[in-house]
C-alpha cells in the first residue's frame, strides 16, 4: 500500500509541475504530436492501401484453385510459346474432376466470361455489361453478395433456364424507377428474368472487374448463346475450373496435389509428360502484395520514426531544465524523507505524461484525417495501430526521462536544497 500511496503521489507532482509550465508543456508535447501523427498516418495510409488492393483482387477468390491453360506467372525456363497448345478446360473435364476429386474440397464449378454485351429493358439499355455463365457452385468458389432476391436453384442450371442475377449498376440503368425483381431484360435477342441483384461494390483501387456492372446466367444459357472456346486463341469465351479448398489444408497443398494427380489422368498424360493445364492460385498474387507492403511499412516505419526521434529529444531537453529548475525542492523533498524512487518516479511520469498526451493528440489528427471523404483511397485507422501509438508514445517518454529522473534521484540532499 504504502508504494502504490508513493507512486500515486508522483504522478500528482508531475501533473501539478505540467500544470504549472503550461506554455512549456504545449510546445514540448508538439514534437511528440507531430512524430506519433507521422508513423501513425503513414503505417494508415499502407494499411488502407493494402486492404483496398485486397478488396480489389477479391474477384480472384479466396483459398481457390483454378484450373486454365495460362499460368498467371511465366517461369524463366519455360519458353511462352509452348502455352499455346494447351487446350483451354472443358464441361467434360468439369464433371469428371467433380466425380474423382476425394472430399478435400468445399466445391467445384466451371464458369466462363463474355464482355462488351449490351442489354435493353423497354427503352433503357445500357453496354460494356460482362456475362458470366456460372455453374451452381460458383457461389462457393466465388463471392455473389445479394442485396435482394435469391441464388439458381439447380433446376433452373440443369434446366439451362433463362433467369439472371445482375449487379447494381446494371439494375440502376435498366430498371431506374421500380424493382427490378421479376422484370425481364433482353440479352443478344434472348429475355432473361431477374431472379437476384448483387450488393453495390463501388469503383475499386485497381479498376479490377467489379459485380456491379456483371451478369450472371446458368452456364448452359450461355454456351447457348456464346459457345465455347476449344483453343483459348480468341473463338470464344474461354472457360475456367475453380475449386474451393477447405480452411484446415494450408496453403492448398493437398488439394493441389490431389487435382494435379486427377488432371493428369483425365489428360492421359504420362509420367514423364509436362502438364499441359495450369494450376493458378489467389495466394500467389497475395503472398506478393504481403511481402511488397512488409517492405513499404518498414520502409515508412523508419521514415516515422526520425520525426519520433526528434520529438524524443525535445522532451529529454525540457526533462534536464526540469531537473535544474526543481533541484532546490527536490532537495526539500529528499530531506522530508522522500526515497529515490519516489523522486524517479515523479519525473519518469512526466515524461511519460508528456508523450502520451502528444501521442494522443496525433493519433487525433490521424483519426480526423481519415473522416475526410476520399474515392480514390478511404482510410481506416484499426485499433492495433491505436495500441502502436500509445505503445511508442510510452516508450519515448521513458527514453526520453530515464536519464533526467535517475540524476534527479542520484542528487545530494544537501546540495540540491542550496541550489538556486
């Protein structure tokens, strides 16, 4: 009781003492204010760059494997003109990979992609929409948020039935006043009935493909009305395999390994051929992002952390004045029987007092920054980075009043009372 009494009695003087040098107390805690903004804004602006890059790629799915006759990546020792005699994924090679594939998976679905269609509903239309045509578990390779309506049903895919679910934009531009739901749309001469709208997604970082200007109908409507390619060389939309791992295979390896072995049986291809398929996963792109902003947060850390240290010093500087203006009462209160601690500790806690009052006030101006409406880059400042802030702001005030608080601890009794 009696060393929790004392430290709370120090951090009363070094409140008062805050109190007492308003003036110096501002213009010290600014340092700190503008160095803890500086690592904070920074660490924000990578952390909401990143995840808009991410919400960017979400198209690409998540823990995915897709099965297609391009690599995303080009090895070096791998000449590209071989890629062109790979045949692109088929239907058949869908259901046979759908019936030999163990259950190390959540789902398989084939779909295939056509832009530039232009759809009319009464005297509305609107161009440059992509249509998907997707298989029934294209919801689970894939995300399809629904704002209204519902997902196929398995008849209406095995029945190829001419029903769609269309993306917010397409639903503003065709049917502006009114639900869209049940309402028809004409596509290439063929009518379609909505059945879903997809949530409104907004323009991406990248302007990467968005739901909301896609259309997705059954996969068997669409080879209806696009066909498909057999060469992936620009006949026609070119369908994918996607399958959906599960959370407990890390990294997919299994899964890979499993579809792998499955292809190239369906192939026929022998032991000593080279896949004539490519296995094409979102983690590659993911692992890059990773490593690419670990690389910018370090880079920005250091480039935060010089404004941090010059804040560090001005208050280590108003510390040392501290020291030499309370000399006199520290003698006071080291002959009225105050210990050392007791003397360490009331101006460690200024220190510490100063920088997280600062720390404070820039993690505020991070904060304000980021209620500033922005289309091109929102910003989001997460809690850790809060904790960060805080965390640095003590750390600096206990560098920054170590020295000055052990030498005002160390002093003489005698002596401090006759200084002046």
């Amino acid at each position: 009781m009696l060393a929790l009494r004392l430290t709370f009695e120090s951090f009363r003087f070094a409140w008062d003492a805050l109190k007492s040098n308003l003036l110096r107390t501002i213009l010290s805690l600014l340092g700190v204010t503008v160095g803890i903004f500086s690592i904070i804004a920074v660490f924000t602006i990578v952390d909401s760059l990143e995840a808009n890059i991410r919400s960017s790629m979400n198209f690409v799915g998540d823990k995915v494997i897709y099965v297609e006759k391009w690599p995303w990546t080009f090895g070096p020792d791998y000449p590209w003109w071989k890629y062109f005699n790979r045949p692109v994924p088929s239907v058949r090679e869908f259901q046979e990979l759908r019936q030999q594939l163990s259950g190390n998976n959540n789902g398989i679905a084939i779909f295939a992609a056509k832009n530039g269609n232009t759809l009319k509903a009464g005297s509305n239309s609107m161009s440059d929409c992509a249509v998907l045509g997707v298989s029934y578990d294209y919801r689970v390779v894939s995300s399809v948020p629904l704002a209204t309506g519902r997902y196929f049903t398995n008849q209406e895919m095995e029945s190829t039935r001419p029903v769609a679910i269309i993306g917010a934009t397409v639903a503003e531009n065709l049917f502006p006043q009114g639900e869209p739901l049940g309402r028809e749309f004409k596509l290439r001469g063929l009518s379609f009935v909505i059945i879903g709208v997809m949530e409104k997604e907004g323009k991406k970082l990248l302007d990467t493909p968005s739901n909301d200007t896609n259309v997705l109908v059954p996969f068997g409507a669409f080879v209806k009305l696009y066909g498909l390619s057999t060469t992936g060389l620009g006949d026609g939309p070119s369908p994918r395999i996607g399958v959906k791992g599960r959370n407990e295979d890390a990294g997919l390896l299994d899964l890979e390994y499993e579809m792998r072995g499955v292809m190239r049986n369906i192939r026929g291809l022998k032991p000593r051929q080279e896949d004539n398929f490519a296995l094409n996963r979102p983690e590659m792109i993911a692992g890059q992002i990773s490593k690419l902003f670990a690389v910018i947060g370090i880079v920005g850390g250091i480039i935060g952390s010089f404004a941090i240290l010059v804040g560090g010093f001005g208050i280590a500087n108003i510390m040392f004045v501290s020291v030499r203006e309370r000399t006199n009462i520290i003698g006071i209160q080291k002959s009225l029987g105050a210990k050392n601690f007791f003397i360490l500790f009331q101006f460690l806690f200024e220190a510490i007092c100063l920088c997280l009052i600062g720390g404070l006030a820039g993690i505020m101006l991070v904060w304000l920054v980021t209620l500033i409406p922005q289309d091109a880059l929102p910003l989001a400042m997460s809690a850790s980075r809060i904790i960060l802030g805080l965390l640095i702001s003590v750390g600096i005030g206990v560098i920054a009043g170590i020295v000055p608080a052990v030498l005002a601890a160390n002093l003489d009794p005698v002596i401090a009372i006759r200084a002046k």
